[in-house]
C-alpha cells in the first residue's frame, strides 16, 4: 500500500532493537527499558548474561 505513510515519527519507535543484543526492547511501567523477553539484562544467543542491560539502538549515524 503507498501513500498511507506520513505520521510524525517520534524520537524512538515504541519498540527498537536492542544496541547490545538486537533483541527487541520496550518500556516497562516505570519508563525504563526492558527486552521483550521481559529481562533487563542482555543475553547473548546461547542464554548467556551479557553483562549490559537493554538500551535501545542510537538513531542516526552517530553510533560510535
Ligand atoms: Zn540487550
């Protein structure tokens, strides 16, 4: 379908990628995020804890 697009987009989607696992992330009731997976903690494919908590990816090129 075209020409359905055009709505403000906001600074970040309701849900985005996570920057550290890719998995997806959202916010919890008290405005902090979490995985889709309802875990805060980043695992990586295997089940293993990451070491980093949810962050959704940084929008834009500046991502260094
Ligand atoms: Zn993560």
């Amino acid at each position: 379908m075209r020409g359905t697009r055009g709505g403000r987009l906001p600074p970040y989607p309701r849900v985005c990628p996570c920057r550290h696992c890719g998995l997806v992330v959202l916010h919890d009731n008290d405005g902090n995020w979490i995985h889709a997976s309802l875990s805060y903690t980043c695992r990586d494919r295997w089940g293993g804890v990451a070491g980093t908590t949810a962050e959704p990816a940084a929008p834009g090129p500046a991502d260094a």
